[in-house]
C-alpha cells in the first residue's frame, strides 16, 4: 500500500510540474497541426469524403486516426484534461507560496556584502538616523524591514529591501488565463451553434439571370439553414430570432484572376415582424461581420448558380436554378447536378414517370476556356462572369427522385448508373440561351446563371469570455518578461565624522537593467556618485 501511495505521490508531482506543464502545451501544439492541414468534419464533412476518396490508401488510416476530427478526438480531450490538471496543480501550490513570500520579511543581509553581484560602498557626513530615513524614502515602494546590530550577521546595523514580486503573480495570472480561455473555450463549444445558408443574389454580369425575388433568410429555426451544428447542450430552440435579406454580391479580380475584394449589400431586422420598410441596410465584407444580437453574420463564399429549362413536347416546361460547387477555386470552374421529373400528364403512372426523369451533371465555367485535342474540354479562365458556357452529360431514367432518400446535390448516384437504372443519351456544349434537342422532342436549354453568396450565423455565448482571458494572459506575459526581482542590502556604520554606507544588490532573475537602476539608489541615498566623490566605489561583480 505505502508503495502504491509513493508512486501516485510521485506521479501527481510529474504531473503538477512546470515541465510538464509546459511539455503538455508543446504537445497540444503539435496535437493541432493536423486539424490545420487535413480537412476536418466540422468544418466541411464534403471535403473530408473527397480526401477519402483521392486518398484511398491513406485516408481510411487518418480516419482510424480521427485526424479528420482532432479537436474532438479521444486523444486530443485527453491532452487537454492533462494540460488542465497540470496546470491547476501548479497554480494553487504556487500561488500559497507566492502569498506566503509576499507576507514574508525581507532577509537578512548576507555577511559579506562585497561578495554579491553589485557592490557599493563609502563615508558620507551624515549621521545615521538621518540617512536611515532618507534609504526608507528612496526605497518607499520596497518591501523594507530593519535589523539591529545584535540580529545582523556582520554585527551592524542594515536594512534589506525586496521588490518585483509581481513578477511571480504576472507569472500567475498567465496560466489562470490560459486555464480560463481552455475552459471558457470548451464551454463555448457545448452551447454554441453554428449554420450556413446559401442565397442567390443579384449580379452585374451580362449573362446574370435575374433573381426573380430577394432571398431572406430568418434564424427561428434549425431547418432554415443549409448546413446546422450546434453543441450538444444546444436543443435548437435557443435561436436569436433575426431575419437577413441578400441584394447582391460584388467582386473585384485583378488581373491575374486573384481576388481583391467580396462585399455583399444585405437588409436585415432584429425583429422578425418589423414590415420591410424598417430593415437596416448593411455591407458585408471578409472579416467584417454582421452583429445582431450575439449573432455574427459572415460572408464566407461564394459561387455561381446556372439555370436550365426542359421543354417536354406537350409545351410544358421546367426551370432550375441549383448552385454548383466550385472545384477551381481559383477560377471557379464549378460542377453540379439537376433532376427533373416529367409533367404528371405525360406520365400518370409512377413507376413509368421515374424512368423518364432527366438529370443533367456538368461543369459551368464564369469564362469559358475551351482546350483538349478537338477544343471541346471546358475550363475556366477568370473567376467573373464574362462568358459562361456548361458542358454537361445528360441523363434519362430513374433519377432518384420521389424516393425519399435524400441525395447529393453536386453529384449523382453511381448505383443507378451502375445497374442501368439511368442512362446517358446526350454530352454537350452549351451556352447561354443555346439548347439541344433530345430523342422524343424534349428540348433541354442553358439560360445563364446567377451568383450566390454563401452566409456563416455563429452564436457562441463565450466569446467575451476568450476575449477577456486572451488579454489577460497577454498582458501577465509582458509582466512576467519586463517585471525584475531584485534585493537590497544597507549597512550603516557610525563614524567620527558621520556614516560609512555599504550597499549590495541581487537580481533574483536576470539582470537586464538591474545594474543602472542600482547605481541610481546609491547615487540617491549617498547624494553624490561616484565620479563626484572617489571615497565611494562601486564594484560590479557580474
């Protein structure tokens, strides 16, 4: 038993050490690299699957890993928890030390003061009592205490100093903050919620399809949004309700195709049953969020939009409008699906309307390169809308739809291609206003497209909270790297004429500036310096 309880004693020692607190933050540190640098499901679960997918072999091994998820990961909560104990287990020992050394009297002086690292001594004509004082005048924002002649170790009367215990409460607070902002950041992570929502807005291309009405959206509900999360003491009925409106999204491109600038001209209300005249107009721009209500308004992205119109031989028609998402990020070549059900009077029985279901999966270009051997491959040359074109296969069968299992808006079901459920009948090029005609008179027309601007709602109630510890440890850092601690010796010893004075100091850290900040106490308590008075001499031993 005694064994057992000398090996947790020891363990909870390793644990609570500064080295280990330290050696747990280093590897926290490197626990985070590849959350930057794979993709991660909370961020975009749609990027995780694409790894998988170009990364057969080693995808599946990160996955086993959890390196798609590694601030949620079994081993990422557990540095963390060994970080927050370590560090709570030095701070309370440490902080009874620090108020036991700050309610502590200074220390006797050593015996021989000429030992220390900085040394003065020499005679002034003032008695002592006098000079005395003058030392507790210039050392008024020390901590002083006096010993006489019988407590001194050298017999005579001195004075010990002590300052920067700050220093040691700087250092402190730093770690209070760091525990702070772990905690105020793990908390944040239970009762947040987050969503995206995507809206077609106006654009000033040419070839822009117009919006035939405003896109708002209202935070009321979960179901609002295109893609929600929240933490797990979140129950979705928390929302701040707000509504927004997009009008537009604008872009500058220099140009090379690199970005210089998103805004979006957004309406929006804290009170969702203001009319629409009350909204407040506002412009969104990267890193310039929206607030409203504890509710940040991001813009985040953006993309295009195509439109496609079928026209069935009995004159009926169908439109679409379904954003794509971009695989060029740098010229927003961008790929997409659309399903189509026939009209339900060409087809009245089910089963034979699913097998004329039209579903088109293409690329839409913003400025159409042609390349390839017979210049018939798509791709895109600038990221604005210049001069759009789709190249799209086209597909009739049983597209997936009226199933009830949901699908994948950017990509069909291979499965029913796979079992000859749906079929290729057409590849082609297009461009806006251009259709092709498919066997049976069904004619399938590219209209043009629209832009969408792509909006982020984050809540998180601890924001404040990470803020406050964020400046907080900031600031104890700079204490903690500016603050010295240092003592002070003064021997006093009566002569005929007056009084010997005899002074030593000690930097308890290092010594950046303790030496000219010496040389200013004796210059002041002895009131001459040394190049006035050759009697008095200063030895610096460091």
């Amino acid at each position: 038993m005694s064994t057992a309880w000398t090996w947790l004693r020891r363990s909870w020692h390793w644990l609570t050490s500064m080295r280990t607190a330290l050696l747990l933050l280093f590897l926290l540190s490197l626990a985070s690299i590849p959350g930057a640098l794979l993709p991660q499901r909370t961020v975009s679960a749609t990027l995780v699957d694409d790894y998988l997918r170009a990364n057969p072999t080693m995808g599946p091994i990160y996955d086993k890993l959890q390196l798609f998820d590694v601030f949620d990961s079994t081993w990422f909560v557990a540095i963390v928890t060994l970080l927050m104990v370590s560090l709570v287990g030095c701070i309370i020992p440490r902080s009874i030390d620090h108020w036991r050394a700050y309610r502590a009297t200074p220390t006797r002086a050593p015996k021989y003061l000429s030992r220390m690292p900085l040394h003065a001594e020499g005679d002034v004509d003032t008695p002592k009592e006098e000079l005395e004082a003058k030392a507790r005048a210039v050392l008024r924002k020390w901590h002083v205490a006096s010993y006489q002649p019988e407590e001194d170790r050298a017999g005579v009367f001195s004075i010990s100093a002590e300052r920067g215990y700050s220093r040691e409460l700087m250092n402190l607070l730093f770690h209070i903050g760091l525990v702070g902002m772990i905690v105020a950041f793990a908390a944040g992570r239970m009762v947040f919620y987050e969503g995206q929502v995507i809206m077609v807005t106006e654009s000033e291309s040419q070839y822009a399809v117009p919006v035939e009405q405003p896109r708002q959206f209202c935070n009321t509900s979960p179901a609002n949004f295109d893609v929600f999360r929240a933490g797990p003491l979140f129950d979705g009925t928390g929302l701040h309700p707000f509504c927004i409106e997009s009008k537009n999204f604008r872009a500058e491109y220099l140009n090379t195709g690199q970005a210089n600038g998103f805004w979006s001209d957004v309406a929006y209300t804290p009170d969702v049953a203001a009319p629409r005249e009350q909204w407040q107009d506002f412009t969104l721009q990267v890193n310039h969020p929206l607030r409203v209500d504890g509710n940040r308004v991001y813009l985040q992205g953006h993309g295009f939009a195509p439109q496609v119109t079928i026209t069935w031989p009995n004159g009926e028609s169908r439109t679409q409008m379904v954003q794509f998402r971009p695989t060029d990020v740098q010229n927003f070549l961008s790929a997409g699906v659309m399903r189509f059900d026939p009209p339900a009077g060409m087809y009245p029985d089910l089963t034979e309307r699913r097998e004329h279901q039209i579903a088109i999966e293409g690329n839409f270009a913003p400025t159409a390169q042609w390349t390839g051997v017979n210049g018939d491959m798509l791709q895109s040359g600038f990221p604005a809308m210049q001069d759009p074109a789709m190249a799209v296969d086209i597909y009739v069968g049983d597209a997936g739809l009226d199933t009830g299992r949901p699908q994948n808006i950017f990509v069909l079901d291979q499965n029913l291609i796979a079992e000859g459920r749906l079929q290729k009948v057409e590849r082609v090029n297009l461009v806006p206003g251009e259709e092709t005609t498919l066997e049976g008179g069904i004619r399938v027309r590219f209209d043009g497209a629209a832009e969408y601007a792509n909006y982020q709602i984050s809540h998180d109630p601890t924001q404040g909270w990470m803020l406050a510890t964020s400046v907080l440890m900031l600031a104890a850092l700079a204490g903690s790297l500016t603050i010295k601690r240092r003592r002070l010796w003064i021997r006093l010893t009566p002569t005929a004429t007056g009084t010997h004075v005899e002074l030593a100091g000690l930097a308890r850290t290092d010594r950046a500036g303790w030496g000219a900040e010496f040389d200013e106490i004796v210059e002041e308590i002895l009131g001459v310096s040394e190049e006035e008075n050759p009697s008095f001499e200063v030895d610096d031993l460091g």
